[in-house]
C-alpha cells in the first residue's frame, strides 16, 4: 500500500484472525496515533490523533489458537517486527501488546538489541493490563531497558497519600 495516504503496510500473520483489520485494539491505539476525522471540520479537530500526519505500517498480532496468551507474537521480533517497520523509515514504533510476566524476557531482550542496533528509533510498549497494584506490575517487554514503557493508573488521588 505504498500509495495510501496512512497505511505504508499492514501485515498479517497466517495464524491471525484479522480482526483489526475493521476494529479492534490495536486500530483504536493508531486512531489515538495518527488518526484524522473524515469530516474535517473544526468541530472535529478534538478528535485528530497526536500525529496526523504520519503513516503505519501495522502489524497484527491478535488471537491465535495456539498462544496463552491470546496473541502471536513473532519469534524473531526483528526479523518479523521492528526491522519491516524500520525499513519503511518508520523511526517510532508502537506496541500495544505484552506478556503477563514482570521479568526481563526474550521479547525484552529483543527490543532492547534492536534499539541498541538502530538508536534513531523509538519502540513504545505497553505496561501491561494485568497488573496489581504495588510492586511487579510492569509486564514484559516492557521491563526492557532502552525502550519506552507507556502505562496509566486507575488508582484514585487520595491513594497517593498512603505512600
């Protein structure tokens, strides 16, 4: 798709369902990315993503039968990943997906070897989504250590002051 105005690739995995190809977790994070309103008017502006004018190569990774963790995450995350993004001129790449485990794995070690390799491009990645509160509920990838690790917090203000 190298002639659409946002989509430079969108590729699917043979053991993927391709959901997001109409709606789906992932589609709603690129809307919030780099998203623009059909309608274009000023009433709408609210609703621009945060880079408009950007383009992306989307990878889909939900729903495998075979996963655990109901999602196929390539083995070779450079290979399959990160390195077809890189070679597109992406330079930010953004992953809404994890593990559930607050460890240093091989997906962490992935990321972390691919922006030692390539140190002009930025890998998001989640927090994780099933965390406890307190200690550990970082999930990997995102106890990588030269990417960046988006999250939020559900908790109230007034938890704050217990610590």
């Amino acid at each position: 798709m190298p002639d659409h105005r946002k989509i430079a690739l969108y590729k699917t995995y043979s053991f993927t369902d391709n959901e997001d190809a109409a709606e789906g977790h992932g589609t709603h994070v690129v809307g919030s990315i780099l998203g623009v309103p059909a309608n274009h008017s000023r009433s709408q502006f609210a609703y621009r993503g945060a880079a408009p004018g950007a383009r992306v190569a989307f990878f889909d990774l939900e729903k495998s039968e075979h996963s655990t963790s109901g999602l196929s995450i390539p083995a070779d995350l450079e290979a399959d990943l990160f390195g077809p993004a890189y070679d597109l001129g992406a330079r930010i790449h953004s992953n809404s997906w994890g593990g559930r485990a607050n460890e240093y794995s091989i997906h962490a070690r992935m990321a972390d070897a691919f922006m030692h390799e390539h140190d002009d491009m930025l890998i998001l990645v989640a927090n994780g989504n099933s965390g406890r509160d307190g200690k550990f509920t970082v999930e990997e990838p995102a106890t990588a250590k030269n990417i960046l690790a988006v999250g939020a917090s559900q908790s109230s203000h007034s938890s704050f002051l217990e610590y």
